[in-house]
C-alpha cells in the first residue's frame, strides 16, 4: 500500500505543479502602472532670472559653420573656373597656331570649327558653375530660432 499511496502523492503533484507555477506568475490581466512618457524635446525648467542668451549658441555656431562651408564652396568653384578659363586660353593660342600652320583653308576652318564647339561647351559649363556660385551666396540662411523667454513660475493656488 505504500508504494500506491506514494504514486497517488506524486500525481497529485505533479497535477497540482502546473497551478502553483502559475500562481506564482504576476498576474497580467491588469494593467501595467502608469509611467509619465519621457519626452526628449521638454527642456529642463530654469529658475526665474536665468539668462538664456547662451541657450542658442550651438545653432549660432552651426549657421556659421553653414555659411563658411558656403564660402568655401564658392571659392572653389570660382577657382575651378578660373583654371577652366586660363587652359581655355591656353587651347585658344594652340588652336592659333595649328591654324596658321594648316596646309590647306579647309584645315584651317575645320581647326576653328573644332576649337569653336570646344569653346561652346566650355561657356555652358561655366554657365552652370556660375548659377552654382549664385546659389550658394544667395541661398538665405532660415533666421535664427526666437530667443528662448523666461516665463514666470506659475504660483500654486491658495
């Protein structure tokens, strides 16, 4: 009788197990706490009297460092049409030469033709880095964010 009487423990534990494992679960049916959502884009509040004038100096320094990037990039592209220009130049006096060299008159026109439609491409790329120069020193800069207003603390009714 012992050995049925252990049996009949053990099933009954091993039936029970499954019920205690799960009323030792958090019960999940409720729901969870409330929590505040954190928002990155709430600022901390300042004390009354807090200069804020510093608050805006990263967008200051980044404006900056947007209209330096800009002048630098125009600068470039003027250089790289004046070095455009000066070997245009160059090609021209080439040109000169061969076609004064030329045997033939027909030699002669084919040479300027070909320097001709050079030149032509050479005035429409510099067309378009122009209007790239106007760009970038026209282009307005968005004005700078209002300045930050220190509000007074609201006072707690009475």
């Amino acid at each position: 009788m012992g050995v049925v009487t252990r049996t009949r423990f053990i099933a009954l534990a091993l039936a029970l197990q499954p019920a205690l494992a799960f009323a030792q679960l958090p019960n999940t049916l409720q729901p969870p706490p409330r929590v505040a959502p954190i928002s990155p884009s709430t600022q901390p509040t300042l004390p009354r009297g807090v200069d804020t004038s510093r608050d805006n100096s990263l967008q200051t320094l980044n404006r900056q460092l947007d209209a330096s990037s800009r002048r630098v990039s125009a600068d470039t592209l003027r250089e790289q049409v004046d070095r455009q220009d000066r070997l245009m130049e160059a090609d021209r006096a080439r040109t000169d030469a061969r076609r004064a060299a030329a045997t033939t008159p027909a030699e002669a026109e084919r040479i300027r033709q070909d320097f001709e439609a050079r030149r032509a491409s050479h005035e429409a790329w510099r067309a378009g880095k122009e209007a790239q120069v106007h760009r970038l020193e026209t282009i307005d800069l968005p004005p700078p964010p209002p300045v930050n207003e220190v509000k007074p603390a609201i006072e707690p009714r009475r």
